[in-house]
C-alpha cells in the first residue's frame, strides 16, 4: 500500500487504513445524554454553489506535500481511508458492500485540512440514499449490496485533503464482547483510544432484560446503546443510569464527535442486582464502631458503592460523614436497580420495603475524588439508645457524646398521645445538630412545617429523639451537646408566679430553670419580660394547658383565667438554657396603675428621683398632661447609660405613644386617652441604678418667662436638683432665623439647647453640649419655647438671642 506524507501534519495519504486501538483505564461521570448534533441538508451538486457552507474550525488545516495517492475505491468497513488531496471538480467515488438488508451505514467524513468536502450515498439502482454532514450520518440502506460514496469539495473550487470510513449497525466489522465481569463495580472497565477519522466501534454484551446499568462518563467520547431490535435504549457519553428496556443482545457504537483521536474509558457498573461492591453492615445507635463502610467516589458526577442486606422491612437512617456530604449525595436502590428514597428527601428516614440486599450508590459532584465514611442505622430497634428521659423541665440538659463522624444517637421518651412536645439541641462548641422524633416504628412524627412549636404526639407510645453532630473535624475525638426534651402541655418543674406591682422588685425573683407557670387571676392583657441577672433581655413564648402558643415577647393577651407556661426561647430548637441559667421576670398588669405623679414644668420643678432595686423592675410615673399635649423629657447632661433609663409613654389603655426617640429628638405627642403614664427600666448590664429624669410640655400658652432681647439677656444658674431652664420669646420678638448664644460664667460642665413652637413641634435641637456656643435656628410665626439642659453640677450661664437674619456688629 504507497502512502505519501502531507507536509507539516504527517498525514498518512492515500487510501489508508487506521486499524482500531486496544482498550485503557477506567473513569466513571453521571449526566443527561448530549444528542447527536443535527445532519446538515443535503449539498448542492457538486460544481455548483451551496446556500451555506459548513464550518472550517472544527480541525487545524495541513498544508498538503503529495497529491498522488488514489483517491477512491473499496471502502472496507471499520477501517479509516485518507485522502491527501481533492481539487476543483473532482469527484471520488468509494464502494461500500452492504451485506445485509435494512442495514444502518454510519459514515464519517473528516475534513482534515483546505476546503470542505461533502460526499453523497447512492444505492445499488443509483438512487440518492443520504448526504453525509461533517459529523457522523446514520444513512439508513435498503437491500443488500454495492452503495457507492461520492466524495467532492464544497463548493467545487479550491484545494483539500480528507478521511472518510463507514462502519455497519448489523454486520459491523468487528464487535468487542465485554463480559459479565465488566459489569462489577469492582472492574477496571475498558480503555481505548478511536483513531482520528473512524466512524465508530463496536461492543457487543449480553444483560438480563430490565437490568440498571451506571453509564459513566466517556471522556467526550459519546455513543448509543441498541437492542437486539437495533431500537436505540440509551446514549453512552455523560454519567447517566440505563435501563435494559428491551431484550439483547446489545450493541454500544462509540464515536469522537468531530472525528478527532480520543482517549476513552468505558464503565457500565450494575446498580440492579450489583456485584463488587463492598458490604456495609447495619449498626446500632451510638457509635458504629466497625460498621463503617468507606469508599472515595471518582470526580465529575461519578459514583461509589456500599451493599446492604436488611433482614426484615423498616426505616434506616444513612449517614455520610459531613466533609464528604458537602461534595456528596446519596441514594439507595432495591435488587432491581429501583430508587428507594435519595438524601434529599429521606435524610430523616430511608424505608427499606422489602427484606433482601440494598445498593448505597454515593454520587460525586466536586472536581476531585472525594473519599468517604458511611454508616445506616435501622430507626425501629432501640438497641444503643440512651435510657429514657422524662419530659419535666427542672431536669439538668442531657449530655450527649459522639466519638464517630457518623455516629446518630438516640433518646428515648414516653409520651401520652396529644401531647405537645419540643426538642432543644445545642453544641458544645461551634457546630451544628440535627434533631427529629421518630415513632416505635421509626416513622419520623411532625415533619411538616407548623407554625406552632413542638410536636402534637400522635399516639401514646415510646417515642425517640434521633441527633447527631453535622460537623465533625478530622481531629475531633469526643465532641459533646446538649439536649432537651420538653413537654409544653401541662407543663411540670416550672417555678410558679403571680402578677406582680409597678415600682417594686419583679413579681418572678432570680432563678433557674428554663420554664414559669404563669397563674394569672383574669383575662386580660399583661406585660411579660424576663430578664437575667445582669438585666440582659431574655426573650420568651407563654403557651396554654394544650402547649399552643398564646403569645411572644413582652405583650400578651391572656383569653381566659388560669395557669400558662412561659418558655425562654420557647420556639427555638437550636437554644439549650439550662437550669442554671438565672433569669427574674415581670408579670405586671399591661395597663399601669398606683404610678408616682411627676410634673411637666420640669424646669422649674425638682426632678423625679427613682431607683430600680433588682433586675427586671418596672417603675411607672404618671404625667398630668391632656391628650394633644406634647411633652418632652429632661435629662442631665452628664447622664450615663446607668442612669438613664429606657423609656416610654403609654395611654390609659396601655398603648404605646412614644419612646425614648421621640422624647428626646423631636417631642411626644400624647393621643389616646388620659391618663398618661411613663414606663422606666434599667438599661441592659444594670440590674439596680438610680436616676433623675424630668418633663417639660412643650406646647400652648407658654408659661416660661421671657428671654429678653438686649445684650445681656438673662442669667441661670444649675445644679443637681435644677439642669433644665425654660424661656420664652414671643412670637413679636424674633425674626425668621434667630440666633441664640449661651456662655458658662461659673462653675463646671456644658450645656445644650432646644427650641419649640407654639404647637410644640421641636424646630431646632438638641443641639450638642457646649461650655459656650451660637446656634441660628428658622423659626415659624409665633412664640416659641427654649430651653436649656445642663449638667447636674453647679454652674452659671448667660443665655441671649439675637436677629439671626442682620449683620454681626
């Protein structure tokens, strides 16, 4: 056989054969099919233009050396022909003997450099059978016998070299018969490489009907997978499972999709009925101890395996450590290659239907080889369980140990049916837990979302709480957590408590335990807090006799007379408080009584002087003020967090109307009806303080003296028992801007200045502290109201003002 090289691509030209490789080394993936790209319409004529031609990007060009090869002839099938060089109009004609009838001819024709080629199929009469694209054509023959492949240029003009090669569906050339042992998770698979330019190769198997195979990734080499009808079943090329619809034998066709040389591994590991893959004991709760089974999954979607035998139906809990878990998900076949349940939608509780053997298959979705340890414990035997707890709330927190990244626990607990029950869970150290209920059965209870808390038992039995650790680093050894199963219905352990009075200690002292009954003589609405030792907040949900939510945080409306149970964090699973945890609370009535009187001329009255005597105190003043009022409050400037207490105002119903904001940025504006009372609590981190707080009404006729408008102004002098002043300038006395100046002319500290209309709105202030200062303010028509707060320490300050819109002398 001449050959003639092809300068600079070191192509073999003439009619060449490329015989087929042997086999290489293994590689598993996990996809949908990538279809065959769309077989271009058939060409012009050659000779005459095309509407469109094909792509030249798809190969490197060769410079062409040699044009003497023959181009044309027999075209044997399963070999590869090269041509060197096709110019102009030249047309060549290659012979394909179709042995059979109704075959399948797939045909490749490769443009290997220069201008592109296109090339007809006709029949043994000389009908046109098929056009043949850039890509591989199935051309779909009639009777047995000589099929003639005309080959030209695209477009009739220019210069270009070629391959071409045809291989048949149902007499291929050869046909590579992979064995049973293939099939085994455990096999290598088979590698090989497809020579540049080969229509397709052929394996041949044999596979009982309705057999799962694992169809790993090729490495861009793709193919179909044929019945013994020739019927197409499933595409080889992207991991993806198949089913043996249709009896064999079966036939798998690969190809490169451009013709290109390539590489490829072929794996087709059984799920149904699998073979090769390590056995995976069933474990016990606790820590599994030998029963892990370990394995490292191929990268790119590939997939590993674990064989399981259970002996008798029920539910499992299959646990993959959580570094793999992050890369990993799961999912268990039955014998007949069948999903049994998948990690994301039976991570709680996997059944197993049926007695008999079970494939664990792990699929992984990182670009490394991920390797892993996995563990299944049945949820319906008990044996490893911790010994029962009771559901009482003045019982310590359970300890719970994991000493295996793929340990589960379990808790035991009786339970009467109705009962509302929740579980706490909390880590020791940064980490995350994962809790549920399962029944006797192991059938996981109240796994819908609910808005109530807790789970409504549905039956009286034993029930058990399943957790573990979601974390776990490669060094832990003995990571620990807390656990709490509660009973919110009839709540027992809980310390019991009555309302409690305004101005006094909180009616629920300091003390442990996570619960309070409330016995709460009435309906009605009340203020709940609770707080701990330190006076920090701790948030908390009252629940009925039923465990039902009645209602969070501080306000709560009680529907009827008698005992509620108050929970810290009640709704929150993730939060253990232990008991001892030492919190007060404060169950006060929601609408104010028995509150201190406390004038609104604060700047000329003495201010109040209170004190709150334990963690969770409520201290209440009542304003004289009518409703439409505005008042604001007065405060020393040296005040510290300690001795300025959160603040806010309410009406005779218990409505809110302002808060600290309001009363110290702008001004409160008093709806609703009267009285008016001001609520005081200790700012957080001072559980006892004193305080001096004053008022001031900002609004109406004022009834502070007149700021005079000369030089001199007037004079004031502060103290602890006097650090607020009040003037007045009507509304004749002041321009539109208006500047006013306050200058310390004895003693220490600094003062700042608030200006108010006649309806009380504030219009400039609070300014900030200042030992002497100007401030311009835009006034409104009319009076308005200054006033000046001080420090509480002795000192004296000019105040004047001034037309702030004329000239400074």
């Amino acid at each position: 056989m001449a050959t003639l090289s092809l300068t600079g691509a070191g192509l073999l030209a003439g009619p060449a054969t490329a015989a087929p490789t042997a086999e290489p080394s293994a590689r598993p993936t996990l996809t949908t099919e990538q279809p065959r790209p769309a077989t271009v319409p058939p060409a012009a004529a050659p000779g005459t233009p095309a509407t469109s031609a094909p792509s030249r990007a798809t190969e490197p060009k060769a410079k062409v050396g040699s044009t003497s090869a023959t181009c044309g002839g027999g075209l044997p099938l399963g070999q590869v022909k090269n041509c060197a060089s096709i110019t102009g109009t030249a047309q060549h004609t290659w012979t394909v003997t179709s042995t059979v009838d109704q075959d399948t001819l797939f045909v490749r024709l490769r443009q290997v450099s220069g201008d592109g080629v296109s090339a007809t199929v006709k029949g043994p009469d000389g009908s046109n059978v098929c056009y043949v694209s850039s890509y591989l054509t199935d051309c779909k023959l009639g009777a047995a016998g000589v099929y003639t492949i005309t080959v030209a240029l695209y477009y009739g003009t220019g210069k270009g070299a070629y391959s071409l090669s045809a291989e048949s569906m149902r007499a291929p050339s050869t046909c590579v018969s992979l064995p049973a042992s293939f099939f085994s998770f455990a096999s290598a698979g088979r590698s090989g490489t497809l020579p540049a330019g080969l229509a397709a190769r052929c394996f041949t198997f044999k596979q009982p009907t309705g057999a799962v195979l694992h169809l790993a990734g090729t490495g861009g080499v793709q193919g179909d997978i044929l019945d013994a009808q020739f019927q197409r079943i499933c595409s080889v090329g992207y991991p993806t499972e198949c089913t043996l619809r249709e009896p064999g034998p079966y036939r798998l066709f690969l190809e490169e999709t451009y013709g290109n040389k390539a590489a490829y591994t072929l794996r087709m590991p059984r799920i149904s009925q699998s073979v090769g893959c390590p056995a995976l004991p069933l474990t016990a709760f606790g820590d599994p101890g030998a029963a892990v089974g370990t394995g490292t999954a191929p990268p790119n979607q590939e997939i590993s395996c674990q064989s399981l035998r259970v002996t008798t139906p029920g539910r499992l809990v299959i646990r993959l450590d959580q570094y793999a878990n992050q890369y990993l998900d799961w999912r268990l076949y039955d014998d007949a290659g069948q999903v049994v349940c998948t990690e994301y939608d039976s991570a709680r509780s996997c059944a197993a239907p049926t007695a008999g053997a079970y494939t664990l298959v792990s699929q992984n979705w990182n670009w490394e080889p991920v390797s892993y340890r996995a563990a299944v414990v049945r949820l319906d035997q008990a044996e490893g369980c911790a010994a029962p707890t009771t559901l009482n709330w003045d019982q310590p927190a359970l300890t719970v140990h994991q000493t295996s990244p793929v340990q589960t626990n379990c808790q035991p607990f009786h339970g009467e049916a109705g009962e509302r029950v929740m579980v706490y869970r909390a880590p020791d150290r940064y980490n995350e837990v994962a809790s549920w209920i399962v029944d006797e059965q192991g059938g996981v209870v109240c796994a819908e979302w609910s808005e109530q808390d807790g789970c409504a038992l549905p039956s009286t039995g034993t029930y058990r709480v399943v957790s573990y650790l979601m974390n776990w680093a490669a060094d832990s050894e003995d990571l620990t957590y807390k656990v709490q199963v509660r009973r919110l219905s009839d709540a027992v352990g809980c310390p019991t408590i009555t309302p409690g009075t305004y101005n006094s200690a909180p009616a629920g002292a300091l003390g442990g335990i996570r619960c309070r009954t409330l016995d709460l003589p009435s309906a009605g609405t009340y203020r709940v807090t609770a707080v701990s030792a330190e006076n920090y907040r701790s948030y908390a949900t009252v629940y009925d006799s039923a465990g039902v939510k009645v209602c969070t945080d501080t306000w709560c409306k009680i529907p009827a007379a008698g005992k509620y149970t108050m929970v810290l964090s009640g709704g929150a699973p993730n939060e253990v408080i232990d008991t001892d945890f030492l919190y007060a609370v404060a169950l006060l009535p929601w609408k104010p009584s028995d509150c201190t009187p406390v004038s609104d001329t604060g700047w000329q009255d003495a201010p109040h002087r209170g004190r709150f005597d334990a963690a969770g105190q409520h201290n209440c003043l009542q304003l004289p003020s009518p409703t439409g009022a505005h008042v604001a409050e007065l405060l020393p400037g040296d005040v510290t967090a300690e001795t300025s207490p959160e603040i806010i105002v309410v009406n005779a119903a218990g409505d809110q109307v302002c808060d600290y904001s309001s009363l110290r940025q702008y001004s409160c504006e008093l709806t609703g009806e009267a009285p008016f009372s001001v609520l005081l609590t200790a700012d957080e981190g001072f559980p006892t303080a004193s305080y001096a707080v004053a008022f001031a009404r900002t609004d109406g006729p004022p009834a502070c003296p007149v700021l005079p408008g000369d030089a001199s102004g007037a004079t004031v002098t502060t103290g602890a028992d006097h650090f607020a002043v009040c003037y007045t300038v009507p509304g004749d006395q002041h321009a539109s801007r208006e500047s006013f100046t306050w200058t310390r002319t004895a003693g220490s500290g600094d003062a700042r200045l608030s200006v108010f209309d006649s309806q009380g709105i504030r219009y400039c202030g609070p300014t900030g502290p200042a030992v002497e200062r100007t401030v311009t303010c835009t006034l409104p028509a009319g009076p308005v109201t200054v006033i000046l707060e001080t420090d509480a320490v002795d000192a004296s300050y000019r105040l004047t003002h001034r037309d702030g819109t004329a000239p400074t002398a």
